[in-house]
C-alpha cells in the first residue's frame, strides 16, 4: 500500500506528464466556449446593423431617394453579404440599373442574387428579371436556357409569359401561342399582368391571321 509521500510523488509524476495538456484541454475548452458566445454575439449585432440599414433603403426607395437607397443597398451589398438583405439590395440596384438603361450592370447585380442566394423565392425573382434583361439584350438563347432552370411552381406563368416574349421577338409567332396561352392558365384570373398576357396573345393571333381575315 502506497504511503501518502508515495501518493503524493505519484500525483507530482502524473501532473508532471499530463498537466500541460490538461491545461491546453481547459484553456481551449473555455476559448470555444467564449469564442462561441462572441460568434452569437456578433451575429445577432451584424443582424441588428443590416435591419437598420435595410429598413433606411426601403424608406428611401419608397420616398423615391433612389440616390440614398442605392447607397444603403451597396452597403448592405458589400458589408452584410452573409445577411437575407443584401439579396434584396441586389435586386434594388438592379432595378434602378435598368430604369438608367445599364442593363450590363443590372445583369451583375442579378447575377449576383443567384451567386449568393439560397432562397428558392427570391432566386426566381432574380431569375426571371435576368432573363428580361437578357431579352433588351437580345440574348434569347441565353433567357431561354436561364427560364429553363427555373422549378418554382408559383411563378411558372410569370416565366411562360417571358417565353412568349422572346419567341415572338424571335418571330416564332406559333410558340408565342402556345407559350402565352400556358401563361393565362397559369396566372389566376385577378391577377394584375394578366390582361397584359392576353393583350400580347391577341397580337400574336393577329400576326398569324392571314392578310384580310379578323382574328377570331
């Protein structure tokens, strides 16, 4: 049986030979625990930040101070890219790019929306408005192919509508059909752009008619 001086020198031995990492284990384990406590911390601050700043774009936009807006939105762009409020300043931009007739530039910022986002939502949203500047463009392979990757289910007649679009800018008149009419079953009756669609398909049916005769 050990004496207590035995024990003891076995305790000094045992410190000696595993204190180090014992301390190393505690220190570490006290720096995940804080460093954690930080990261929540600064994530719930870096939220509070990008509100703020989202909520002074979204006056402003509504205002119509297009100049301050687009200043917060590149803010929350570059500063709160990791934020869902970056995407939504992209989209901003973007808008304000296309009312300026620079479309290269509206097409980065939506571009940037589906580089970045992971909501299927606004993904559809950025989608759909690309394609449309693809079409002032004149790249209809390049709208086609990006409406092809589109899967949301609640925006299918928003993107049947686009289709029509392009295959009668295309000069597809019969494709303008067949996309339009798939657009005004898609788009519930009190929808606001659906008399937009049967305008466009009656002009369509019209191009089709044959010199003399009135569309039915």
């Amino acid at each position: 049986m050990e004496t207590e001086d035995q024990q003891l020198e076995d305790l000094k031995k045992w410190w000696k030979e595993n204190g180090s990492s014992i301390i190393t284990g505690v220190v570490l384990g006290l720096a995940v625990l804080f460093g954690t406590r930080s990261w929540f911390t600064w994530q719930e601050r870096t939220a509070q930040n990008a509100s703020v700043i989202y909520s002074v774009m979204m006056r402003e936009a509504q205002s119509g101070d297009a100049s301050v807006a687009s200043e917060n939105a590149a803010t929350l762009i570059a500063d709160f890219s990791g934020t869902p409020y970056a995407s939504i300043a992209a989209l901003l931009l973007a808008r304000y790019r296309i009312e300026d007739n620079e479309l290269d530039a509206a097409k980065s910022q939506l571009q940037w929306v589906l580089d970045n986002e992971s909501s299927d939502e606004i993904r559809t949203t950025a989608s759909v408005r690309l394609a449309r500047v693809l079409v002032s463009l004149a790249d209809y392979d390049g709208a086609l192919a990006l409406l092809d990757e589109i899967e949301a289910d609640g925006q299918q007649g928003l993107v049947s509508e686009v289709r029509g679009d392009i295959y009668t800018l295309r000069g597809d008149n019969q494709q303008a059909v067949d996309a339009y009419s798939e657009a005004l079953l898609l788009l519930p009756e009190n929808s606001p752009g659906r008399n937009i669609v049967l305008l466009k398909y009656d002009n369509v049916i019209a191009l089709q008619a044959p010199a003399g005769d009135e569309p039915q």
